[in-house]
C-alpha cells in the first residue's frame, strides 16, 4: 500500500512571531522554519505502518518555493521513501493545496493520504477536508488512532466530549491530531544521508490551473496587552472589586 503525506513548512512552534511595523503581515524574516508539528505525526504513523509490513511505499509531499526541499528531507530522514516538491513561487491556500494534491494522488494513487489536522501558521484545519470531499473519499479527521485491515481503516477521532471510532473504506484521506503518536527523534547521519536523496519537483501550474488565493490579508494586529493581575485578600473583596471596578452583577 502507498502512503502520501503533506508536510508543510512553517514558522518553528517555539518562535513567538511579530507583526511587521506597517501591519502588513507577520515578520518571518530571519525566523526559524520547521516541519508542522501535526504533519511530523503524520510521517510517523506511515512509517509505522511500513514496518508493520502494511504500507510499502511512502511520499511525502510539500507545496511552496524551493526553500520547502528543508521539510521533505526531514520527512525522508525519518523515513520516508520519497518527496515531492509541488513548487509555487506564490502562497497556496488550503483550497489551493488540497486541488494540487488532489492532482498528485490521481498522479501516484495511493491507498491512503495523511495530513496534519492543521497547520500551526494559519491555524486552518481545512486542507484535509477540503481534499477528502475533492477526491470524494472518506476522511477520518483529528486522529488519535488509525489501524488498517484489509480495504479498510479503523480511525479514533478526537470529538467534543470525547472520542469517536469510525470505519473507512480505502483510499481515504485521514488527518493527524497530536496524540496520534511520538514522532521518532531524527538522527544525524539519517539527516546527511537524506541531504543525499533526490526531491521530484513539479512545477505547479503543471498540476492545476486553479490553486491561486481567494483570500487577501487585509491587516494584522498584535492582540490588545493584558492587565497586570492583582490579589486580593478574601472572596468578599474579590466580589466587591467585581462589582465596583468591572461593573459586573452579582
Ligand atoms: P491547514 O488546512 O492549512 O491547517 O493545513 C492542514 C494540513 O494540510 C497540514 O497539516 C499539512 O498536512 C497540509 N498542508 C497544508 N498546506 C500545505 C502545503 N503548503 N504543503 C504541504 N502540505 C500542506
């Protein structure tokens, strides 16, 4: 079985990003980039499944400029057999991605697509959807838990109030929640040997005629500054303090 992954690249979880000075956008200039954490769990559960003797071949894909290739080595390094760079020199957005991939998938049919559940920088969560009601097929999304059995995929979705089970016919497209699994630690030499490994690249106006944005960012704004707390000695002064400084009813 062939497994495809969407990684993409995004600012590192541990930046705290800034906005620019005219509002424009966020400042990423100079900024640490890495794997979305979401699509590292995704990579990890194909490589799983591959030694389980499930899946055979796994491709990890990202869509944006040249600079992306990062991503797809980090995806080859733990394990992934191949890449494939879908390179836009423009932002792709959800839709955008999800019509390119869906373009790669009826390339490379694979029995199983896997994304993150959502990327750390939009904070969409729309791609895989969006692919999953493109190609028409099942979608399994937050995953805390997938097993494959004969045609099938048995997913662990994450819900409000709690978890649901549902059975997938494949191909399906299924999305990674955090609690999926620990991703493998990346070693060195598995880093230098990946550094080594050939990244298909497709141009991606060869993939699709319609992935250019529909949406325009208008303006960003940090958010307003918090007050200083204060402590207060006893419930009833709290209560008073609620009442007279902030106005509220009790
Ligand atoms: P989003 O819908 O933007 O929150 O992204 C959800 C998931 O879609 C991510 O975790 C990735 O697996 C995939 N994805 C989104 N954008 C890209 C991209 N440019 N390249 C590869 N995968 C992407």
């Amino acid at each position: 079985m062939k497994i495809l992954v969407a990684v993409k690249r995004v600012v590192d979880y541990n930046v705290k990003v800034r906005v620019k000075a005219d509002g424009s956008d966020v400042d990423i200039q100079g900024v640490k980039m890495s794997i979305n954490p979401f699509d590292e769990n995704a990579i990890e559960e194909a490589i799983r499944l591959k030694e389980k003797g499930i899946a055979t071949e796994i491709i990890a894909v990202s869509i944006g400029s040249a600079a992306h290739q990062d991503v797809l080595r980090h995806a080859l390094a733990m394990g992934a057999d191949r890449a494939v760079l879908i390179e836009s020199e423009h932002e792709v957005h959800p839709l955008g991605v999800a019509k390119l991939l869906k373009a790669l998938v009826e390339k490379e049919q694979p029995q199983l697509i896997l994304l993150g559940k959502q990327a750390v920088d939009d904070d969409a969560g729309q791609t895989g959807q969006m692919l999953g009601a493109l190609l028409d097929y099942p979608q399994g999304t937050f995953a805390s838990a997938v097993e494959i059995n004969d045609h099938q995929a048995t997913v662990t979705r994450e819900v409000d109030g709690g978890t649901e089970t549902l059975t997938l016919q494949l191909p399906a497209v299924i999305t990674a929640d955090l609690r999926l699994n620990a991703p493998r630690f990346v070693k060195l030499p598995n880093l230098m040997m990946a550094k080594k490994k050939p990244i298909e690249t497709l141009a991606a106006a060869t993939l699709s005629d319609d992935f250019q944005p529909r949406l325009r960012l208008l303006n960003v704004a940090e958010p307003p500054a918090r007050k200083a707390g204060i402590k207060v000695n006893s419930v009833s002064e709290l209560l008073e303090k609620l009442r007279t400084e902030e106005g509220i009813t009790i």
